[in-house]
C-alpha cells in the first residue's frame, strides 16, 4: 500500500471498503477491512489523501486520519466526480 496517492473509504458499521489510487490515478488496490483493520492500516499507510463520504462516523475517521498524518481533498475533486461519489466507484474495481 506504499503507492497510494488517494485512499478512498466507503465507511460503514462492520465491514470498511477502501479503495487505493496511484499516482498517475489508477485504482491498484481494493481491500474489505473490519472496524480494528481499518484503524491499523490507517496508522500504518504512508501520508496519503483520503476522501470519504459525509455521515455520522466520518468526523470520527476524520480525525483517525489526521492524526496518522494523512490529508483530506475537501472540497476537491477525484476525476471530475465529487467527493461524496466517489466511494461509490468502488464497485467498479472490484
């Protein structure tokens, strides 16, 4: 997971969908994580940009990311499709 440029979190109760995007923006990586995996990945991944969608736990992973010294793209745009689509494209990859 050391070439992720954008990590993308489909956030939910359970079971967390991320989706890693390289530098030249091409999905490379799709993993299925638990609530405890996502923590540690989060910790462990190099600085990256994450994005997720806004509902009740994202300030909670908000805050996980930061403090793992990652980004937010706030306010950004991920090929043209708004932050809150793009978990969304995680089905394409699978």
């Amino acid at each position: 997971m050391s070439n992720v440029s954008i990590l993308s979190i489909d956030l939910a109760k359970n079971v967390f969908q991320l989706l890693g995007i390289d530098q030249s923006g091409k999905p490379f990586l799709s993993k299925r994580l638990s609530r405890t995996k996502l923590y540690e990945a989060l910790i462990n991944l190099p600085t990256c940009e994450v994005v997720m969608e806004a509902c009740s736990s994202s300030h909670y992973w908000g805050r996980v990311c930061l403090a793992a010294g990652h980004q937010g793209l706030k306010g950004k745009h991920l090929n043209g499709m708004p932050n809150c689509l793009v978990p969304a494209r995680m089905n394409w990859f699978n």
